[in-house]
C-alpha cells in the first residue's frame, strides 16, 4: 500500500478532492475479458450516493462514473482502467471562516502542520467524496470475481449506531436492502430513524459499526505473515475515513474467549468439504481463507462536522471558537456501507489473483 | 506489504519457521550512522523470550540475536541489515499425530489446502516465534528513531486478560515493567497471576488486549488517504499471529460517541504548539499525526494449542479429535507485547522517512 | 515497477489508449508547495506534439493537458496529481484491415495471444500516444525538481539516425533547439532532413539514437545494488516504447575499453568539490551520482508501420501480406526526444526524494 | 525494484558485503512443492565461484549456500526461502591505504559522499560477491521454472572480449560449456586465452559483452507499458554491477536499420503456432514474448582494480595515486555470464506468475 494506492495485483490509486473538477480511480492490473459497463459501476455508485434520504448529508452530486481507458467494446482489456466522476455540485460560498480556523476533528491541521498548504474549500483528500472512487473500482472488482469464483457474495450492513446495537436474533437477510441504513434488523431500522431525527435537529452526530461478509470464497486465499488476508481487509478498512477500528470474526471480544470457546472444532461436510462448528475466526485462519464466511467489522466515528460550539485555534495560533454549518451527515457511518463492500471486493479480488499467481490451483485436497 | 514484507521505506522482510535451521529478519532502508550493536537488539529480544516465567511457553530458545550484514564498526552503513536468530530448542518429537490431524484454531487446514505441503512439526510460519524477527527488526527501528526524533518513547502493556480489564484510575507508568504481565495496573497483575494458574492447571488458554502507546512523535506524519499513519499500524498490528481486531484511540468505541463528545478540541500550549483538551483521536487525524500520543490497541485470541479434546479431521477427511500437548502460552497476549512494540518501532520510523522524503521539514508552521 | 507504474517516493501512473476518449498519468508523491500550472506542463507537451513538422506523424492532437487533482491555488498539495489529455482527432476510418491482420514488428500479436482482446483502432496501450502522459509527468518532475536541486538542468538530443551519426566535434549544445531533430550537430540536422525526406517518400522508416543528460546533480543519489540510479534510468527508457537498447556513459563501448582507459581519475576541484579527468562512467559510480553529468542514451527502432508489403497471419491463421497507410513518423525517435527527457525527470526526482529520505542531508564530506 | 529488492511476485532481497561474515538472499513468492536442495543451487554457485580458472580473481571461496528456511522434506514450501553463504576467505589484510584513498572507477568515493560510512575492506555491497547471491537464487528459479514452464533452456555467453568479438558463424552451442569463457566460438576461445595473458601480466584489465538467451517461453509474458518483459530484464541486468549497457534484440543498432529491414514477418508454423522470418526483436514485441528466444545481450566494464598507477584524491581532500594490488579479475565479464543466467531466470519466473496472476492461462488463440 503507498501513499495513494492500494492493493497488490489489483492496484487502485485513487485521486481528486472534493472540490477539484473530478475525482477517480485508476485502476492498475484487472484481468482482461471482464463484462463491465458504466452503467454496472453507476449501480454501485448509486448505493453511496449522498443526498439520498434525509439521514445522510444534502449535497447533490450526480456521482456519473465514466470509463477513460482499458474497456473495449464491453470487456476489460488488461490494461489500466480509468474511472473518472466529476464534480458537479460545487456551490459558491463563503469559505473564509473555515479557511483561518481549524475544524476539530477534522484532518485541517494535520494537513496544514505535515504540508503547509491546504484546500480549504472542503476536507480535500479527507472528504467522504474520495470515497466515491473507491466504490467505483470496487464495483470493477466485483465483476471481475463474478469471473473468476462465480457464487461469492459480498454484503455490508450496520449493526450498531451510537448506543443502539442489533438484535443478532432478528438477523433478516433480506431486510438490509429494505431500509435506509442497510441492516438486517428491521426493528433497529425504525428506532435508529427516531434516533437520528433527534440527533440532526439538535445539530449533533454519532458513530456506527458497518459489518461486511464475503460469501462463497474458496479456502486457500491469504498468506501466512504479512500477506495476510486479515491484514489486508484490515488495512484496507482503516484506509477509509473516520473508521477508528477493525474487528476479524470475534474482533476484539476474542480477548475475553477461552481457547476451549474460540477455536472452530472441524467435521466434514457432506458435499466432501471441511465444515465448521462455528466461525469465531470469522473465516480466517493464520492469514488463510478457510471457506466459511469472511467476516469483517468497523467502526466511524461521528462526523466531527457539527451544529454545536467547539474551542479551537487559528493558523496563526489565536484561541477561537467554531459551529460547522454545512451539508453533512449525522451518521456518515450509514454511507460507509458500500464503501466496506467495495473494500472488500478489492481485497478479495486481489487475493484471487495473487493465490492463483503463486500457486494456481489450491493444491492440498482433503480425503 | 507484500507477502512476507511490510514498510515503504523502512522495509522489513522476515523469514523462518519454527523448526528449521534459524529465522530473521532482512532489513532495507534504514538510514546510515545508526549506533547498533547486537547486544542493543538482544535487550528487546530477551524482553519477549520464551521460558521467562510461568505465564509463558516453556520452550527455550536462547534467542541469540546475529548482525550477518549492514554493520560497519557499530553503526548502520544504509545497505540491508540481516538480523539472524538460531532455532537451537528442537527436541525430537513424535509429530505423527499433528502431521496428520489439523489442529482446530491452528492454520494446519489452510495452509495445506493452499499449498498442499506444510512442515507439520510446527505452526511453520504461522508460530508465535516469527515474531522473535520482528522484535529484532523492531530494536533496529528504536535506534534509528533516537537518531531522527530523538525522546520518542514507545510503550506496550496490557489491559486485559479474558474478563478482566484494568481499572484505568491505576494506571501507573513506572508498573509497567514491575510485572510479568507489563501490566500498568499492579493489582489487576495479582488478580491475573491467579487466575492465569487456574487456567494453565486446567490446559486451557485465553486471550489479551495489548495497548501499545508513541509518546513524543512530531505532527505531520502520515497521509491522507491509503498511506495514513493509522492504516500502516492496523496493518502491522493486525499481521502479527492471533490478532483479531485493532483500534486506534476510541477505536470500536467511537462508534458509541456523538460527534460533540469524540472531536477534540484545540488549544494553544505554552510552548507554542497546539494543546488538545482530550485524545479520543488517538493522535492521528486524518492519517496523520497530530502530536498527541499514539494509541493503538489489539486483540490478541487465546492460543489454540490446549489440553482439552476437539473434534477435527484428518487429511485423508476422516473425523477424530485431538488435544494438543505440548509446551504453550496459556495467554499467547502476554509475549504480544514487544512484538506490538516492535511493530510500533517500525511503523513510526517509516512514516519519519517518508516524510522526510516527500515533505523535508514541516512545512505549515502555527502562530 | 508495476505494471503501469513506475518510481518509488515520485509514483507515475499512466493510463489510456491511442483511441480511447483520454490518457493521463496519476502523479503520487509529489511534494507539496511545488509551483505548477497547465501552461508550465503544457510547455513541454507542446514540444512532443506531432504534426509539428514533416518528419513526424501527421496527426493532429491539441494534447492539452488539464490538472484534474493535487494543485491548489497554483501550487502542488502532496496528493495525486491527475494529468488528463482528452483525446481529440480520432477520424472515422476502416480498421477491417487491421482487426484481423497482425502488422509484423508491432504488438498486434502478442497483445491477441496474451489477453484474447485488443483495441484494434490503434497501437492500444502500445501507441506511441501513451508517452505524452509521460511528458505531463516530466514537467511536474521538472518543476519540483527546480524546488528541491535548483541548477539541475535536463536535456535530450539526437545523436543518430540511420546509419547518420553526429560528428561530436561540432557539438554545439545552443543548437539543440534551433532544428527539428533536437540535434547539437546543424550539418547533421541538414543531413538527415535530406535523408528523411527520400525515405517518407519511398515509405519506409529508420531508427535513431537519443541521449539524455541530467547537469549539475548533487554527488550521492541512488543505491549500491539494485535500486541503482543507472538500474531505474535502464528501466525508465526501455520501458518508452520502441526503445531496444540502453547505455550509460560508455554504454556498450564499455566492452572495448580497458581499466586503464575506463576510470575516471580523481581530482580536487576549485570549488573543493572532486573533479575527474573524464567521464566514461556517465556520472554514476556504483550506482550512486557522482556530480558529474549522468549521461544515458537509448536507441529507437524504426516504425514498424510503412508503406512497404510485409509478410504475416490473420486471427484464423492465414497467411497474407499487409501495408500499415496512415498518419505514421518515418523517425519516431525524433519525438521520443522529450520522452526520454521526461523519463529522465522522473527518476532524478524520485532519487532526489530517496535521498532525502533514507538519509537526509550528504554525510560524507571531502576534505 | 526497491533499494535491494527484485521482482513483482518472485521477489529476490539480497543482503551482506564482500568482507561480513556472510550474504545471502532473501527470496519471497517462490510457488510451493518445487523440488530443491541445497545441491542444486550449488550446481549454478560453482558455475560463478572465484578462483577457477586463471582468468578470474584467485580469491578461494567455497561459496557453499545453506537453505535456511522455505523448503521441507525437498520442497518448497511457499514461504520465504533463505539462501545464505558464508565468507570464508577474509584474508587479514592491511587496508589503511585504500581506507583513506578513493579508488578510480569503484564506488568508493560516491558510498562516502552519500553515507558518509563506508566498509573500505572490499566494495562492501558493490563487491562482485554480492552476485553470488543472485546466482543462488536464480538457481532456485530455474527449479520453478522447470516445474512451471518445462522446456525452458536459459544460457549465458560471451561474445566480446576487448575488442575481440566472436564470429557468429562459428558460433557453436555446445561449445559454450566446454570453454572457460563460456563462449560459442571456440576459436575465439583460444585468442582470447592469450589476450587476457598477457593482460594480466600487464596488471590491465578490459571489458566484455555477454548474451543471455531464454528458449521454449510460451508466448504472452509481459506487459505493455512499465511492466514490459524487456523493462524487468534491462533493469535486471543493469543491476549487476559493472554493467553499462543493456541490449534486446538488435538492441542499439535498431538504431541503423530501416523499418523495411527491421520488422520480423510472420507466418504459421507446422505446429499450429505463428513463426517469424528473423528475431530483430529479440523475442519481445509491445513488452510481451512472441514465443521466439528472448536475447538479452549487457556490456560490463573493465574491472578498475589495476596495477597501474592512477590519480586519485584521499578523504580530506588531498591529491595522491593509487595502484590497487589484490585478488582481482582481468575480466570481470567472464563471472558475469551465470549471473546474467541467474537475473535472466528470476525476470521469466516472475512474468510467469505474473502472467498466471492476471490474466491465467492465455487468452487468445489464432487459427
């Protein structure tokens, strides 16, 4: 991973700011003879798209993808693949307040203290937009591991925000798409509604935890050390803005488990294959897929952008204070769904490829 | 990080199983004049030797740490410092049981359905003493960081063992080596001595949060986007053995806050530079370092090897069950705690060269 | 080097094909604060231009370049900068030919063999088109470099066409600019427009030789083993494509010398710097600079595209013959001139960052 | 290529100095179950060791590589191979002279300035013994290659001593091995026996070209832009010191030919599969293998260690001369021949996993 870029086999270099023309991904390394369209990327794009309900921040973006390079009539050519979305909805407007103060919470003055020079116009590379670029390249991504291991799905939800967790038992599948903020537990979806309400009209936010599996994998993805397969969606994770951890499988609960509790005893399923008697690995064992559900969880912060008065410093040091009026979401956590998913396509795509580059087909059958 | 290699610049590459010959570490990138010796690193190295006390595997490795290169007359000459460590406890052993059954919680099933080998007498590249390269790698990181940002202190310990967390009102800096736990809570050490017997006399195992602290750094290290400071720690963090989930600062926790409690606010310091009034931030934002401590936090599962009987299979697919004898940590968390330094050490380093190269100095001066 | 990136701190991405909408490069690493506009990059794509004379392609191309990212205000912030130049003259044509036929000497075939897809409307990602990315890049390389090393001057020129070499005695470096071939020597420029005129009009084409020198480096950039100044600049002009061969200083002649001939004997300059009684070495001893100029030359093998009858195969097999018409350079390597200095460009600033990363300031002092 | 590593997935780090305790690589990505002992590689290190013939340096090493790590009951096992030889012939020596004098031609001079430390008992890291290490583990990649792509022949040979150069019609493959210049023209052979002599006795030395051919490589290796086959193998063979020139194909007299002359026809072979009229190319066209011998051809300069008296200047400065007595080779070029072999094996087995990472097995089948 380098400063901009992410990624093995399947390198994604994003770029563009908030306020700049246009944002996007160059995308470095796709097999070729992958099926993709635009319109298959804007899908996904759509999913993040701000301004899509009251819970999520108002600025209109029409977030269109366009493909620059490496598609020819429909396919992935193997070449680097340019996904360029413009920015459209830069409304003029008084800056100077934010431009002289340093927002709390808020990537401002570490810019200014490591480069000296600094967008002030919206939070430049640290804006939620950069995270555009990404769900487009992981829609990329997800056709091309349609290809390559037809039948893995790849799913994100939330399961908590703020105070307010799910209720594992009401775990319903197919509730994620029905409601704005992706979780499978209908009952949270109505309480948190009534909780963000209140939270945006006293002008304050909150965080979230976002969940996301992958399906269908087949086992043998991964390394043992460093190349590890949690090691990457880890860092893959922490890449994207406000998230402040990442949990594989127990997560941190797997400090307060026995060994007798944690380790997955191991039958043979019927189908020939290893099965589990749980996953507290979260399908993940010495950096290795083992087959089972891969599952990856992560914590937002809330946004730091808020309606209520904080302490805070000038450039040129005077104490002040500041209220960030704007366009911003209560619980941008909601938005960091797609963004998990299209992480975790990346990953495990680049995974795919860099198994089969070592070793090619998985070698050691069981039985 | 590719797969056996994490740094951008300062770059380190391990190699070595368990039962073989010797394992090390190679180290590129580290700047010249650096004042090293062997006896420096080994004082890192007997820190997370095995066999110290009863808490920890009885194997004995002396754990003798070799400069085989990049040394010139005690100090760095900027070419490549191979870090060698001789396997020396290798008692012959009946492996035919582990040769044949995969350890439930162990990566025995997926590195052989990746790789269809696996040396059997060992956890291969997945044994905890991989990590004895890091923290070697990881005492060269800690004399070339005295040299560039000198009074930079790095600083691990524990905060919990299974269900018991310390009380934070006890933390007290100077307990931290006072106990075989590095425990800043010196009566949380007594309650976990017992309970840590307890659980070893019933050949059971369970798991550790290590919170591993950067005092001193300058702000400005790091960067925006993939390269942030925080992604690099979750990735080191989250590549050492048994680690389940990482946190920086708040981490899961800041899913909990409202945005009014989790953002910072700023001050001017009597010395001219900013003052933050708390640190639920964990010194970094935006990805880069803001010059509060760093905090990391990881947890560490409970060592798979124990003395209880779980169901698994053979690799010929048929089911039995296993207990895995043999000489384990009954809390793996504990000897996790050089190694979160170690990896500290590095990460930080890094990020002082990299600024270094892209930015020089500073560049945004405050006041 | 990845497969469309190269560099290491200063990381050039480029993207797009001869007949795709656009092609750019994604700039990563560049310091910030480094003073940059449209019209400081456009300046040296201006010079790579085609259909700026008769000895090169016809084609006519703005090749404007918009900065998509990374600059603020007129100055780099240290985030990716996004080169994008929209391409604009792609007339309608008939590729029938050409879709089915593979041109010998070009990558038609390989491409088909390797990745069962190819954009048959032009060269692809082989077009000679992708170098203008390139020189977008240079010329921000240029600009930092004037920051970081000011007095670093770069500068290219044709040495040979054909079997027509320049005489060194009438090099005349002011003369470089005064001729379409970028060449010192003006009776050769006279020449080979002769020479070049009979062979557009007999429709075959020929080779050339460009030599790149980077004047006034600092003595110490580059490594001992294989990240080598002379290692990244070999790759960095053999990767411009049509390049078959690379030399620094003597280059080749190396062979034919003798170690009483070869090495540059030492002195004491007047300005207490070393001096040397010559320069076979190119300004590089063991990989590193030694202040003198470092000097690199790459040959260009002649456009595979003539109007001659050449033997080859279709898709399905058969054999036929082909004749490449359209708008090609009967020298390409006239315009690979800005090429390489770009090249050149890149890999001085990518150093002059390393550099300053593993090791700050030179150490070693003389005298 | 980072500072001292090779390579995209087989990635080769290479540690230690002439005048340490040992060397080694560091080799990471190699595929599991290839066949290996220590053996084999010493079939290729015997090939390059010192002190064979009268021709090379009389330094007496045996050169006897351990496997330390990444192999098990005879196979490679996936994880990082570490391939160590000791030095053993470290002469105690007085090297006062040549610690304060900065020899002609070596890096001495430019090591100091960058780091301003300097191992002056041999050239440290730019010493010919640094090659060893390549050699070993182009020996494990030759294993790999033979279990991935059988068939493949790689050979190595000079074709120019001086101003002696072979004459292609003699040129005999069998006689390669049966030679001490692993040169195909046996009588050359002779003539360049009596010319060294008499070299030597002089206290001279020259330099050479050597030519390194890959045979039977499927069609399809490669890349179009950076990660071009012929980018990985210029920058691989101008990694090994001395080198000063790099070649493919017809390499820098490309540059003389017509475009008429220089494209390789094509036509379909008996076997179903494209042949070509002549190998200008060298085998590679766009970055990417046609399926024809890849030839590879690098000058490497005379060594600069001779008895002859030359200018030079001593660390503070002063104007003194200097005659480098010692263990030294006339021709460096002749050692140079396996490790031209070994790069030639590493760069194919990386472009072949690489190959299969991305895109498989290939795509694109004619007729």
């Amino acid at each position: 991973m380098s400063m901009n870029t992410f990624g093995h086999l399947f390198r994604v270099t994003t770029w563009g700011e908030s306020h700049g023309p246009a944002l996007g991904a160059t995308v470095d390394g796709c097999p070729p003879g992958v099926a993709i369209t635009e319109a298959t990327i804007q899908h996904w794009l759509d999913r993040r798209k701000p301004g899509q309900n009251k819970y999520t921040t108002q600025r209109r973006e029409a977030d269109a993808v366009r493909i620059l390079s490496g598609v020819f009539e429909g396919q992935t050519t193997g070449t680097p693949v340019q996904l360029m979305i413009e920015n459209t909805d830069q409304r003029s407007k008084d800056y100077g307040d934010i431009a002289e103060k340093f927002r709390p919470g808020h990537a401002d003055i570490t810019y200014w203290q490591k480069y000296g020079i600094r967008d002030y116009r919206g939070g430049g590379r640290s804006s939620a937009r950069e995270t555009a670029a990404r769900v487009a390249a992981g829609g990329l991504a997800r056709a091309a591991i349609e290809t390559l291991a037809p039948g893995v799905e790849i799913k994100g939800y939330m399961t908590r925000i703020g105070a307010h967790e799910i209720d594992r038992d009401r775990f319903d599948w197919s509730q994620i798409d029905a409601n704005p903020f992706w979780t499978p537990d209908a009952q949270a979806a109505q309480r948190w509604a009534e909780y963000l309400d209140g939270l945006r009209k006293s002008g304050n936010s909150v965080g979230a935890v976002v969940e996301v599996v992958a399906r269908g994998l087949p086992a043998g993805l991964g390394a043992p050390v460093y190349g590890k397969l949690d090691t990457d969606l880890a860092a893959a994770m922490m890449s994207i803005n406000a998230v402040k951890g990442v949990e594989i499988g127990e997560g941190m609960a797997a400090a307060t488990l026995t060994g007798e509790d944690n380790a997955d005893e191991i039958f043979m399923g019927n189908d020939g294959q290893p099965v589990y008697s749980s996953n507290h690995a979260g399908g993940i064992l010495g950096g290795i897929s083992t087959g089972q559900d891969v599952v990856v969880r992560f914590a937002v912060k809330p946004t730091s952008s808020i309606l209520k008065t904080r302490q805070t410093i000038t450039r040129s040091g005077e104490a002040t204070d500041i209220v960030t009026k704007g366009r911003h979401d209560p619980c941008v956590g909601i938005r960091a769904v797609p963004v998990g998913e299209a992480m975790m396509a990346c990953v495990i795509l680049d995974h795919l490829l860099l198994h089969r580059g070592q070793v090619g087909e998985n070698r050691g059958a069981i039985g």
